[in-house]
C-alpha cells in the first residue's frame, strides 16, 4: 500500500512538476491520495477529515512545495501528525495505589478478550507480578472453560464460579482470595457484549462501581472498520476506558481502527495483540502503527527484533566477509539460524515494506518448513563442503542428499543458488567501495547487520526460487526511489528506542 | 429484532427488544433517507452521500463505483426529485448484491444424504454461533443435524460446540484438544454417512488469512471432505463479523483460494455496523451472500435478501424502524 501511496504521489507531484509551481490545489490532489489511503486503512471518516485538515496546514509550507521529492515530504509529514495523534509517548498500566489492582477487559464479542486476559497475565507475571486470571464471562458457552485451560496451559492461576454465580459477584470474590493469598493483579474477563446492549452494559456498570477496577481496557479487532469509534466511544461514555488494546495485528489489517478511537475517545493503545500464542502481546509503539497504517510495512520492528538476535561483532564480522567475497555456507547456515531465532519467516517478510503485499498479490507463500530443508543439505555436509562448497562433486552431492533426506535436485538447486548469491555478494562489495548503497532492501538492512546479503539478493536467490514459483519479486523495495529516503531515519530511531530502554 | 423482521424467518423473533437499540439502530437506518428528504440533487448531496456509504464500510471504490452509476443515471434520466435519486441509488445498491447473489449455487438438500457445510473464518468472526444457528434453521426445516468440531486448537472450542449440541439435541462428532482437524472431519465424514444425517455442519478453527500454514490446513479438510464425496463439501461458508472493515474484502479472497467459498454469512449484524463490506465483496468477487446473523439467540438467523438487506439498513423504509 505505501508502494501504492508513494507510486500515487509521485504521480501527482510529476504531473504538478511540468508545470513548474505547486499551488495549494496541487496539494490537495495529493492529499485526496493520502486521505483514500487513510479510509482503505479503516480510519474513520471524521478521524480523516480533520486529519487531513491538520496535515494540509502544515503540508502548505514553503518547505514542502520547494522541496526535491515531494511526495516524500508529505508522507513524511502524515506519519508525523499520525504518530502525534496516536500519542508520541507509551503509557504504562496503572496500578492501584492498594493492592490489589483490578484490570476490566471488555469488548464486543469475537475481539479477543479472553485470549488477551491469559496474554496480560503472562506479561505480567514475567514482569514478577503474581496475576489471577478471573472468569466473568458466564454467557458464552464454553468461556470459563476456555480461561481454565488457558491457565492450566500456562500455569497462570484463574478463578471462576462457574456460569450460575453474577459476574459481580465472581469478581468480588476473586478479590476476596487475591488479598487473602497475595495476587496482584487480577486480570477479569468480561463477556463480549454489543455497546447498545443496555442490560449487558448496566452488568459492566455495576462491576466497575463493586469493585473500582485502576485499568478498564477496550480490546478492539485490528480488522475493526468504521464502526469502531461508535463502539468505543459508548463504551467510554459507560465506563471511562482507561486504555485500548488492539488485537488480531498478526494479519494484515492496517489497523487504522485504533487511530480512530485514539483520537476520537483519546484513550492510549496500550498493548498490541501479534498472534494466538499466549506470548504474543507487544507494548505499543505509535510509530510503528503510523508506519502500518499507511502501509509502509514495520522496518522498526524487524530491524529491533535483528538486534535483539544477532550481535554487533557477529554482524560486523559478517558484513566483512560479504564485502571480502569470503562469504560460505557455514555464515549462511548461521544467518538463517539468526533469522529462525526471530520468528516465522511470513512474519517477517510482512514487516518490509512492500514484501507482505507483493507476496499476496502475487500469491507467494513462504513456508517455515523451506528452512528446514535447507538447514538439513547444509548440515549434511562436511565442515570442508561448506567453507569451500566448489569441492562438492556428484558422489558428495548423492552423499547429502541422502543424507538431509531430500534429492539431489534439491541440493543442486541450493548450490547454484548459493554461487549466484556470492556473485551478487561480490558485486555488492565492489560497490560498497566505490560508494553509498544502493537502494531497496540492501540499503534498508545494510549498515552493519548481517541480514544484508539476505536482502533481495540473497533471500531471493537462495530461498525464494526454492520456496515459490517466481520468488520473492526483488523489484518492489528496489523500484521505489522514495523508499531509499526512509532508509537512515528508520535506523537512527532504532537507536533512540534502544538509548530510552537502557 | 428490528432487523430480523426484514428477513424471512424460521422462527418467531424474539420480542425482547431494548429501547436503546431501537433508538440507535433507528438513527443510522434513516441517515440516508433523511439525507435525500432535506437535499436537493446535487454535488453536496454526492458528497453526502459518499460519507455515509464509506462510513458503512463499502470501501472508497465500492462507493466511488455505487456514485459513478447513480450520477450517469441521474444526467441520463434528468433526475431532479431526490425521492427519485433515492431510489435510484436503493436500486444500484439492490442491483450490486444481486448480481453476486446469481452465483450462488443451487443446495440440493437430499433425504439422508449428508449436505456438507464448511464453516471457516478468522478468528472470533462467530463461526461456532453461526453453525448452532444453521443447526437449528435445518432443523426446523425437518432435516436431521450433526456437527463437527475441527477447532482443534483453540482452548475449549470443542466444549463449547458440545454445548450447542447439547441445547439443540445434536449429536457433535469431536477428538480431543490438539488432535488433527483433518483426522476429525475423517470421522464427521464416516459418521453422518452410516447415519445418515441430512446436514454435516463442520466448525473449524479461527484462522488468519495470512497464515501459509493453516490455510493449508483448510485445503487438507477439503480433500479429506473430497475423498468421501468428490462433490463435498456443497457449501463452504466464510463467516464475515459486520463490523469488519476493508480487510474483509482480503479475507473473502484469501478464504476463497485455499477452501473455494461458496457462500458469505454475515454475523452480528445485531449491533450498529451495518456490514458495508458485503457490498465490497459482492462487487469485487461476486460472492453471494446467504445468511445474516441477527443476534445471541439460537433462532437469529436469516437468508439473505439484496432488497431488505439494503432497505434495512440504508434506507429505513419500515415506519415503525
């Protein structure tokens, strides 16, 4: 979609540029551009409006109409304003100043509250808390159960009384045995219930005045269309919602779902759901949303999780031997070890701009098993066959294939893969002296992390053509002059992320 | 329910009806109306109008398509009265979801032949409500019922279909937690045909669409349905939350590669979203739509109908809504 957007605005400032002058009109076709984004997105209509509003008194500047590139200049200011309004700072859960602290989960039915309960506590008890998990929800069939062996999977302790006793009661109850055997906090799952429903948001009212509960979070789909601001916002006029979390981001909603309720309602998002297993909540980082929402895929995420994977000296040792042609399988086998320890590789690709949507489109997929594959030829080898794979003749070839369990196709196919990726590799280390990178996604991971030579080049080469008919096309990031700007600022960022935590 | 009332029922609707729902779901039905009521036809009333239509969910091209059409209309046929306009674009609307209701396939429902429904969806879109909902629609229509319960894998999903199997006498066909959902539809197979129930209705797991693996999965319970019956499964429902903005129109894509959906329900459609995003996907992949779930109970649902569906909800042509 951010290819999309910047292709659009590109085409309307070039079709500006022959004219020589930008005039205010001119900024108002491509800001038609950035509002249709912003609505494929599911930012609500109103949210839009004054959204854009807002940008195009700060997009009329001088600056932006003089300025070489500038569709650039826009998207730069949009992502701005978005990070500004979906508030530039994380706000942290409130405890209450008593123990102990009572945190609401509520939501429509089907946005994930149940899961997100066990998730929190989770979360919390790594951060050394004590949770009790409490099952309110005595309406869906089959909800208690589904909290119990939640918490029997994970060993979080939960607290029900089955599906006769009222929810209010259950929740006093619960804090009743919290204080008597020191849990804190209490994480209360609600059932889902319609905002218009009065008798069900009544049943809120009445937990929230028993017990004063320090967080009442809204758990919202990321899918959510137009309709979420009407939802929150009644559900904030009923109780005071104390923060949001959002759910479901390990699909390719944009999520502008939470940009609407943030800035319509004002409460923080304060955690983000990434997937069914207990540990995928994150923290939430606006600046990573706005990059979503415009669809400009999370660079801040990938590059985050790689250094969290992979260290400095093995990154720098590792750039020197791409650079020096030295390259063999063994790095290989180490960076795609690197690679695993981040997560599924789909997951991956879908935070580059570009990749996740250029795989739909063209219909790619990318298995996790693929990885295995590899790792299995290249594991069957000798340590000798992969510093030096030029030795590896037929019979070695009828050896590894035997031996990874897969055929000699296979193992051919990685070889000649491998070659032409340290073609590439060399290529790209006479360029490298000659003078800045190029763009795409080589330019995006380069600067001393090893992924580089998995850029489009490497990752293309070796697993793409393996995995997929086609592979992963190398064009979209390339194609793109505007994504080469984005490059230093996301990696400066990165580094301020990393000086805030320390 | 208000709505419901619009739909052919099985059933008689529920008369618990809260004022404050009345009152709100009133509001938005009317929007439109009263938009062509206090305009004349002009730019401001299109722009109008393109508001609230994106504000439904349709998506910037479903609306930009609905406007195009009703302005040609309007120019050709020197449209003046709004009343006029008004039913013009009711009737692009009705046209737009009629067209994909064309495709929808004939069901053959057979005496003791088991008519094969694959329910899937993304997670939490109320694939479990909706299947003890059709459950009972069959029922009432004398057709016998068993379930499946392939959601495997997330907690407690095989009890709570059990639970709707219980209320509804419905023999469930389960595994335990974890087991391989292919391995449980193998079974749902063999049962409903040595028992010869006239309706398998099989609920899978929550999944989403940019799961390589698990849409794979679909495509495996797919052949395992296949290799009883190559003609099964004969309806292969995508089960779409009304409150789904334009990712609805992704999953209906993605959902219909890996498991060939046949048709489109509508779940809780019971709250103030009025499920625009049908109108995307009738536009865009010609889906019919088939059933829309109108709230918690057992009995709220209904078949789909491009005339009181679109009347319903944009237009408020009830007095009484």
């Amino acid at each position: 979609m951010f290819e999309a957007l910047t292709d659009r605005l590109t085409d309307v400032f070039q079709r500006i540029g022959r004219k020589g002058r930008l005039t205010e009109q001119d900024v108002d076709e491509a800001l038609r551009e950035v509002r249709r984004a912003l609505l494929e997105a599911d930012v609500n209509y109103r949210v839009v409006k004054d959204f854009i509003a807002a940008v195009r008194e700060q997009a009329i500047g001088e600056d932006v109409l003089r300025s070489l590139t500038p569709a650039q200049q826009v998207i730069s200011i949009v992502h701005k304003e978005l990070v500004r309004v979906l508030g530039s700072e994380r706000v942290p859960l409130s405890w209450a100043p008593q123990p102990p602290t009572v945190i609401l989960l509520v939501g429509l039915q089907g946005s994930g509250k149940t899961t997100q309960v066990a998730k929190l506590g989770q979360y919390l008890r790594k951060e050394g808390r004590q949770p009790l998990l409490v099952a309110a929800d005595i309406y869906r069939p089959a909800a208690v159960e589904q909290l119990r062996t939640l918490g029997r999977q994970h060993d979080l302790p939960v607290y029900d009384e089955g599906t006769q006793a009222k929810p209010v009661d259950i929740v006093k109850h619960a804090i009743q045995l919290a204080r008597e055997r020191r849990y804190d906090p209490l994480i209360v799952d609600t059932a889902g219930r319609l905002q218009i429903d009065e008798r069900m948001m009544r049943e809120l009212e009445e937990i929230k005045a028993a017990v004063r509960p320090a967080e009442i979070l809204l758990v919202a789909d990321a899918m959510t269309g137009q309709e979420a601001v009407s939802v929150a916002e009644e559900f904030h006029r009923r109780l005071e919602l104390t923060g949001l979390i959002l759910t479901k981001m390990d699909g390719d909603a944009r999520g502008g779902a939470a940009l609407s309720i943030r800035s319509v309602v004002g409460v923080p998002i304060k955690f983000i759901g990434t997937g069914e297993r207990v540990d995928a909540l994150e923290p939430f980082y606006p600046e990573r949303l706005a990059t979503r929402i415009l669809g400009m895929g999370d660079v801040l995420s990938l590059i985050e999780k790689a250094q969290q994977q992979i260290s400095q000296e093995e990154s720098e040792r590792l750039q020197e031997k791409v650079l020096a042609g030295t390259f063999n399988l063994e790095d290989f086998l180490n960076q795609l070890q690197q690679i695993k320890r981040m997560g599924p590789l789909t997951q991956l690709l879908e935070l580059l701009p570009g990749v996740g949507q250029a795989l739909r489109q063209q219909q790619l997929q990318v298995s996790d098993d693929e990885y295995k594959h590899i790792e299995a030829i290249i594991l069957s080898m000798t340590p000798e066959e992969r510093r030096h794979p030029d030795i590896i003749n037929f019979s070695r070839r009828r050896r590894i294939a035997r031996g990874s369990g897969t055929s000699m196709a296979e193992v051919n196919q990685l070889l000649s893969q491998f070659k032409q990726m340290q073609r590439m590799m060399a290529q790209l280390g006479e360029m490298a002296g000659i003078g800045r990178r190029r763009g795409g996604l080589r330019g995006l991971l380069g600067g001393g992390n090893p992924l580089a030579g998995l850029g489009d080049g490497g990752l293309n080469a070796l697993l793409g053509q393996r995995m997929v008919p086609g592979g992963i096309p190398p064009g979209p990031p390339a194609r793109h002059p505007a994504t080469q700007g984005a490059k230093p600022k996301a990696g400066k960022k990165v580094k301020k992320h990393k000086k805030k935590r320390q | 329910m208000i709505f419901s009332r619009f739909f052919r029922r099985q059933t008689q609707p529920e008369p618990k009806l809260e004022a404050g729902l009345k009152k709100s779901r009133r509001g938005v039905f009317r929007e439109i109306a009263a938009l062509f009521e206090r305009s004349e036809v002009n730019e401001k009333l299109f722009d109008d109008l393109e508001a609230l239509l994106i504000q439904a969910d349709l998506g910037v091209e479903t609306t930009l398509a609905l406007l195009d059409n009703l302005r040609q209309r309007v120019r050709r046929e020197g449209i003046k009265d709004p009343a006029e306009a008004r039913e013009a674009l009711r009737d692009e609307m009705v046209t737009l979801l009629e067209e994909a209701t064309r495709h929808r396939t004939v069901k053959i429902y057979q005496r003791g032949v088991p008519f094969v429904t694959l329910v899937v969806g993304v997670n939490g879109t109320g694939k479990t409500t909706t299947i003890a909902k059709l459950a009972r629609y069959h029922q009432n229509q004398g057709r016998s019922v068993m379930l499946v319960a392939a959601d495997t894998f997330r907690a407690a999903a095989i009890d709570q279909l059990k639970v709707w199997g219980e209320r509804l006498g419905v023999p469930v066909i389960s595994h335990a937690p974890g087991a391989d959902p292919g391995a449980v539809v193998f079974d749902g197979m063999q049962a409903a045909f040595n028992r010869g129930v006239d309706i398998l209705l099989i609920d899978t797991a929550g999944r989403l669409h940019t799961k390589y693996n698990l849409m794979e999965e679909l495509k495996k319970i797919r052949r395992v349905i296949q290799r009883h019956v190559p003609e099964a499964p004969q309806e292969v429902l995508l089960v779409i939350d009304a409150t789904t903005g334009q990712n609805g129109l992704v999953q209906a894509r993605m959902f219909t590669e890996a498991a060939g959906v046949t048709d489109i329900a509508i779940a809780k459609l019971d709250g103030t979203a009025k499920g625009g995003i049908a109108f995307a996907i009738a536009r865009e992949l010609g889906t019919p739509i088939s059933y829309v779930g109108t709230g918690e109970n057992v009995t709220d649902l209904a078949e789909f109908d491009p005339e009181t569906y679109v009347d319903a909800l944009f237009f408020g042509d009830d007095e009484e809504a």
